[in-house]
C-alpha cells in the first residue's frame, strides 16, 4: 500500500478560503449600544446576528440586558469584572518575546452565546474526534498497526523528540489513556466547525473557563437563568466521579492529587484554582515519593497514599529515573507505580504525542483504518513538510501560511511568515530545507466575529474557542461551554490561549427552561470517616506558611516603626525637642529601613531630609530589605499556598500588595501619603491576624504561620530595643512612648500606669511580661509550645535541637529582673539588657534554621547553622521560589 500523502488524506474535507489577515477593524459610524448595528467583517461568520442582520435567538437574552443597562452600565458592569478578578488574583503569564509577564486575567463585559441545536452538532464531531484519537494513541503506543500499513509515515514517531520507547505498552486506567482532551475550534465563513488544534497531555484553560462563568454569574446574576444557559455542572461533577473511579483501590474517598509544576509556571493559577475548587490535593514534584509500587504525599506527619494522580506537569518529565534525568517537577519512580498498577494517571504518559500538528493530515484515514468511519469534524489545513510534494507546498505559499513545529504545540511561537522580513523568511526557508520532518504548515483560518465592549461601543473581535472533553468509563461527554479568545487582530488567534488575548464567557442557550436548582457541584453519598488531624500537611506547604507567617511579622513591625517616626517628625514639636528621633532613626537603620550614615548624623544631632528620605523608603522597590519587598514576598508565599488558605486571607495580601505598591512614579511620596499607605497596611495586617486568629484551624499549618510570627517578631523587638533602649537618653519619657507606640503596646502601658512613663515597666512590658503578646518572654513561651505540638520522630524521648534552643532562650527570660536589665553602668549602657538582647538575636536564626532542619527541609540541624546573621535570618531558609530578594 502506498502511503497518502497530507494532501491526499484530506481530499474530501473542505479547506477554507485562505484570506490576508484582518489586522484593522473596519471603519464607519459611531457603533450605538444595540447589539444589531455594530460594524461587520466581510466574509466573517457572525456569531451574533444572522445574515441578514437581525439578532439570533440566542442572544436576544443578553441583547435585552446592554439595552437596559446602557453605556454606563456595560462600563459599570466591566470595572465589577476587573475588581472581581483582581480580588480573586486571577493571572495568567504572557509571553513578550523577550520572557513571561504576569498579568491579571482579562474577561470581556459581554458573553457569547451559541444555540443549543448548532452546538449539539459540534459536540457529535468532537466525541467522534475523542475516539480517534485514543484509537491512534493505543496504536502508536501498541501495536501501530497504522506504521505497519503505512498509513502514517514511521518520522512521526521515530523522528519525534517528545516519544520515548519507555511509554510503549504502559498500563491504561479505565480502559483509556484519555481522559480529559481539549480541541481548539473555530467557525469557517459558511458557518461550519472547524478544529484548528487537539490538546490531549493536559489541556488548560478548564480553570480560566470556571472562573469566567463564576465572574459573569456575580455580575450578571439573573441573566444566565433568563437566557436558559446550560450549566457547567454536570460536566464537573462527572468528572471528580470518574476522577475516583479510576483509584486502584475503591475506599470510597480516594484521595485525588493534582500535580502541578509549580511557581513560575503558566498554570500556576489555574492550577491552584481547580485543586480548591474540586477539593483536590495540590502537589509538586518535592511533595511526593515513590514507596515499593505506590506513590506518596510527604507530610509531616507521614506518608498518606495518593490513588489518582491527575498531572499537569510534561510527559517526559513525569519520572527522572526513566524519563528525563533533570527535570524537578515530577517524582522518581512514578512509571513503576504505573506498570504495578498502583496507581492511575490523568491523562497516560505518552498522551502527548497525540496531540503533534503533524498528525493532524492524517486524521481522516487514521479514523477510516482503526474505527472505520469517516471523520466528520474536518481540520485547518495542514501540511507535513516531511513529504515532498507538502514542502514545496509550503515552500511556494508561505504567506498564506502559518509555519509549526511539527511535534510540539507549545514549545515554539508559531511563525508567520507574511509577517518576516525577506531576511528572517530566507533563514526559515533554511530551516525547513535542513530539518523538513520538524515543521508543519497551516493556513491562517477565517474565525467567526462577536460583538466586544470597548471604547464606548461594540466592536466585532475574532474569535476561537478551546473545548473541553471527558472521556470515562462507558460515556463520552463535552462541557456545554467553551473558553472563547476574542481578538481585534486575527493573527494573534493562532497563539495558546495565554498569549494576552481578551476571553468571553461563552454561553450554551437551550430553547428550554434549565434546571437551576442544582448546585455548581454535586455530592455523592459516599460515607465519610470523621476525624480530626493536620498532620498531612506536605513539608513544601509548611515552608511557605513559616515563611508567610515571618514576612507578614516583617512588614507590620517596620511599617509601625516608620509610622511612630513619621508622626513624631510632622508633630508639632521641632526636631531638636524630640531626643528619641535619633534613636528611631537608628532602629529604622538596623531593620534596613535607612542607610547607616544618617545613624552618625543623628548621634550629631542633624538629620537632614528626613521628610523626603521616609516616605520614599515606605515606596523603595530597590533596597532588599524594604518594606516593599516584605510585602511582595508576604504576597508571593500567600500564593503559593493559596488552596491551602482561604480567599478572603488571598484577598488581604493583594489588597497589601496593591495598596502599597500602587504610587505613580510621577508622584513624589510625602508624608502624608506614606501615612496613609502605613495606616492602610496595617489595617490589612490586623486582619490577616484576626482571620488566623479566629478562622485557621490549629493544624501544623496553622502552627507554621504562628511559629513564623514569634520568631520574627522576637528577632524584630530585640532589634528595635538594642537599637533605642540599651543606651538610655537624658529624657527617656518620649522615646518609651515611641517604643511602646511601635511595639502597639502604649495602650497597654497607660491602661496600667496612666500617663507616668517610665523606662523599667516599659521594658518589663517589651521584654518579661508572659501577658503581653507583644513582649520577648510571650514569643518564646509560644513557640516553646507550637514545638511541642509539632509532630515528633516515633520512639523519641529527648528533645529535638529546635526544642533545646527554644529553652535556652526561654530560661534567661523567666529568670530575668526588670531591676536588673534597667541598671545603667558608669559606660551609660544597660548591660544586663543588652546581653539579653543579643543572646535573643544570635540565637534566633539558629532557632529558625533548626525548625527548618527538622521540619522543612529536612537536614541535619548543625548543617544549616553556619553563616552569618543576616544570611541565616532571611537566605538560608528561603524557598528557592520565594520573594524576589
């Protein structure tokens, strides 16, 4: 038998008109608020109106309501969305060409809508599609029965970098390797469905998807009822039900994890989003290990058995024992778990070489050889350059074309040649000679048009469409909605759908009243073990809830600091009448805040630009250690962990983070904006604290942000007493109120002592009071039981390095007299407090980096005791992926 070439395998299927990219919207009069008369594209299906002009039926729903609402409100209704989205950190990463830049995730103001009858028809070609292509995967991974009789060429195989033999012949769960597909679909002029691309590893955008619609249901809450939209619940809840019927071991309640790769990732959000949406255990590679035949979450408390494992991470770097040896993101031993069928993995290794652009030609005769049946959805056009007769398609009509990598739908941007110089067209030309195999082209498709509100009025955007399908036991069924891309620049639809583009929300509209009174997710009846525990907790998880618990002490302990010196310093009184400021300034200096040459100058008695040089430290983005980048970092590990904390704990942190970053650089700080920014900040902060307070559950995650909290803020009010209290001034009264002010503890004073200020029941406050949350002795004595909560090494007896340093640092402080650290020696210093002091700040970081070694990353204590102080407190113990310091 011959082998067809691309050309001939796509005979009977129509190719769409190859037409010059629509880069400009067309002019013509003000477009109104009606959903009738904005400006159309020739040669363009119209999503929204029929031929002839009139509204489809479908959309006559959302018509009524931009009529109703008008300009101002459509322009309303758009900055809810956006505020929505920003409180919900929705982002997503773009590439700029020059790397990737987080961006909150855009949503359009107005869905589409698609009717009911003219989606069922789609969904008809998308099932077939599925089977296809897990009747090729099972081939190609099988008996490849279609290299054998040529109907595809053996290059795509054996050429391919992403397929290794080790995928051949591993064990299916449920009887698929596919489980969860994606299609790239779009509408061709006459109407028709298009797919211009399969996603079968992973396919993303299922979270975007559900956070559009959750968005346009806040917003719009009643229109979607009146519209008959289908729901999306169905869909969600099979899937968590074949999810967990796809465990190895039916105990009822499987647990279900989600590998993820982790921060720096671009589903990074999405990630997160869907694991605490569907209940699912977020994993990175770190948190998992392989144990005879099964794969395990690490916690602290043990290894807990993970069943199902549903992986967004690449094939190939699944198992570094015997796939790729430096990847970082998957788990070694992960393929033995499978071939002892211990466990299912969502969707099978090797599933990725389903989804290579150069398959996509021979679709048609694949279908007809493995199902014997005619494939009914038809493909953007595609050529292999691999066959001669293809290349020299390809070669003679680059301008019409978009050129690929023939195996890869992500790795590489896509090419458009009509958009390359004659330079960087000649190198491509070079490229396609030299490896043919390796590129694939495709005509830029005609995607249909749908109505967008921008600028003031409605403007036709292309538009192109990622559907999802789950393929389970006995059923195959396609989510009623899709994640819609809509561009004024139709080029930029053949980019991932990460690329920057504006989404839709896009609606199914039956012609009958929708059932709305099911929940978003239903529940099963499966019986549930009651318990009460923590200790599964990944060590991964317990290092960014330490570290978000010592950013967030962090930030509230400078930003009260510069505060208590900001109101001193536009206080009524001169600077020469205020003996504390020199010392603020030397506590603002040692926490980072200044440079140490205004120290000097203020022991000198001037301080010369204290108005200017303050508030522009609240705004620095440049120092390390300012208060800015504790905020970012305090943002950063709040997001890493965000299905582990709640939305409204996400929500502080990007209020912080938005709030005290949002200054236009063209704007001088001042006084009084910093003032605001601090008192806005800790307003945030005290929320956080009340969120942990009353609605954390005390787990050892709950346990980590507090451990975190005590020891920064030890090692933060040792700091700011060594620097003010150690060497008393002549008039003490007005820096203890300072101090007792920045350590919100005035009110505390006063309520005991009136107004009479005194050094020695200020320090027993700071330092020995057991009562005072905010002293020395309450710190340790809290950690000192945080620690013993902790999990400990079965059969031990003795205490654990950490819990020894923790004693040795309580001890001096339950002995300590309040007479004895006031005393002042003939040198002028408090020696007695000042050894105390720096006993706290030396033992301190080794305290943390022993809770690390035990805890979090799990080595000997005395091998991370080394360094210097400052390399101890805030680098050794730092996740590789933390703040940007």
């Amino acid at each position: 038998m011959l082998l067809p070439t691309p050309i001939e395998s796509q005979v009977n299927v129509p190719t769409p008109t190859a037409t010059a990219p629509s880069n400009d919207l067309p002019s013509g009069s003000p477009l109104g608020l009606s959903l009738a008369n904005y400006a159309s594209i020739a040669e363009r299906f119209d999503e929204c109106r029929l031929p002839d002009g009139a509204l489809r039926p479908c959309w006559k729903s959302i018509a009524d309501e931009v009529l109703a609402l008008g300009s101002s409100g459509l322009n309303d209704r758009e900055s809810q969305i956006e505020q929505l989205i920003r409180e919900n950190g929705s982002t997503f990463q773009i590439d700029t060409g020059e790397g990737t830049q987080t961006r909150p995730w855009q949503l359009a103001t107005v869905p589409m809508a698609i009717a009911d009858q003219d989606w069922n028809r789609l969904v008809v070609g998308l099932t077939q599609r599925t089977r296809v292509l897990e009747a090729i995967l099972a081939d190609l991974l099988g008996p490849q029965r279609l290299i054998r009789e040529r109907v595809l060429p053996p290059e795509l195989l054996w050429d391919n970098p992403r397929f290794l033999r080790v995928y051949h012949n591993l064990p299916v769960s449920a009887g698929h390797r596919l489980h969860l597909v994606g299609f790239d679909v779009a509408r061709a002029s006459d109407g028709g469905w298009w797919v211009t691309g399969d996603r079968t590893r992973a396919p993303s955008g299922l979270g975007y998807l559900l956070e559009n619609r959750i968005v346009h249901g806040r917003v719009f809450p009643h229109l979607s009822r009146a519209a008959n939209v289908r729901r999306l619940a169905s869909f969600f809840g099979s899937m968590r039900r074949h999810f967990r019927s796809l465990a190895p071991r039916q105990d009822g309640n499987p647990r279900v994890a989600l590998l993820t790769p982790g921060h720096g990732s671009y589903r990074d959000f999405e990630d997160a989003y869907l694991a605490r949406y569907l209940g699912y255990t977020l994993v990175q590679g770190r948190d998992l290990a392989v144990r005879g035949e099964r794969l395990h979450l690490k916690t602290l408390g043990g290894l807990l058995p993970i069943e199902v494992l549903w992986r967004h991470v690449s094939d190939r770097k699944c198992d570094p024992l015997e796939l790729d040896p430096h990847s970082t993101e998957g788990v070694t031993g992960l393929l033995r778990c499978k071939r002892g069928g211990q466990l299912a993995v969502v969707n099978s290794i090797g599933s990725v070489i389903a989804e290579m652009p150069a398959l996509i030609p021979f679709l048609p005769a694949a279908a007809k050889l493995l199902l014997g049946e005619t494939l009914q959805l038809p493909s953007v056009a595609t050529y292999w350059c691999g066959a001669e007769k293809e290349r020299r398609y390809v070669l003679e009509h680059l301008d019409e074309l978009v050129i690929r990598d023939a195996f890869a739908v992500s790795d590489t941007r896509p090419v458009m040649p009509i958009r390359c110089s004659a330079e960087e067209k000649e190198a491509l030309v070079r490229r396609i000679k030299a490896q043919p195999n390796r590129f694939v082209g495709q005509h830029r498709f005609s995607h249909s048009i749908t109505p967008v509100w921008q600028r003031e009025r409605f403007e036709p955007w292309h538009v192109s469409l990622r559907t999802f399908v789950l393929q389970t036991k006995t059923n195959i069924e396609v989510l009623p909605g899709a994640l819609a891309r809509v561009s004024p620049k139709e080029d930029l639809l053949s980019n991932s759908p990460t690329q920057g583009q504006l989404t839709q929300d896009c609606w199914i509209v039956s012609d009958k009243p929708v059932d709305h009174e099911t929940t978003l997710l239903s529940h099963d009846e499966s019986t549930i073990v009651l318990r009460r525990s923590g200790a599964e907790l990944p060590s991964r998880v317990a290092e960014h809830l330490f570290w978000l618990g010592r950013y967030v002490e962090r930030c509230e302990s400078i930003a009260r600091l510069l505060r208590t010196t900001l109101a001193r310093l536009v206080g009524e009184d001169e600077l020469s009448d205020l003996p504390e400021m020199s010392r603020l300034v030397a506590a603002l200096a040692a926490v980072g805040q200044l440079e140490p040459d205004y120290v000097i100058e203020g022991l000198d008695g001037a301080m010369p630009q204290l108005d200017s040089v303050l508030p522009s430290s609240v705004f620095d983005t440049a120092n390390p250690r300012a208060l800015q980048i504790s905020v970012a970092s305090a943002l950063h590990n709040a997001t890493a962990v965000r299905d582990r904390i709640s939305l409204d704990a996400y929500r502080i942190f990007q209020s912080m983070h938005s709030d005290i970053s949002g200054t236009k650089r063209s704007v001088a700080p001042n006084v009084s904006r910093a003032m605001e920014r601090l008192n806005r900040l800790i307003t945030h902060l005290m929320a956080f604290s009340g969120l942990t307070a009353e609605s954390l559950t005390r787990t050892h995650g709950w346990r980590f942000v507090l451990l975190g909290r005590r020891l920064e803020r030890a090692d933060q009010t040792a700091e700011l007493l060594l620097a003010t209290m150690t060497r008393p001034i002549a008039d003490e009264v007005g820096l203890c109120e300072s101090i007792l002010d920045a350590t919100d503890s005035l009110m505390t004073y006063r309520s005991r002592y009136l107004s009479l200020v005194r050094p020695a029941p200020a320090i027993d406050l700071m330092v020995t009071d057991e009562t005072n949350p905010r002293s020395l002795r309450f710190q340790l004595n809290d950690i000192q039981q945080l620690l013993s909560d902790l999990p400990t090494e079965p059969g031990r007896v003795a205490l654990g390095a950490d819990e020894r340093l923790a004693r040795e640092l309580q001890h001096p402080l339950l002995i300590a007299d309040v007479a004895t650290l006031t005393e002042v020696n003939s040198a002028g210093t408090r020696v007695e407090l000042e050894r105390l002091l720096e006993l706290v700040q030396s033992k301190i970081p080794q305290l943390a980096n022993a809770i690390a070694g035990r805890y979090l990353i799990h080595t000997a204590p005395e091998q991370t005791l080394t360094g210097d102080r400052e390399q101890t407190l805030d680098d050794s113990l730092m996740p590789s992926e933390t703040s940007p310091r």
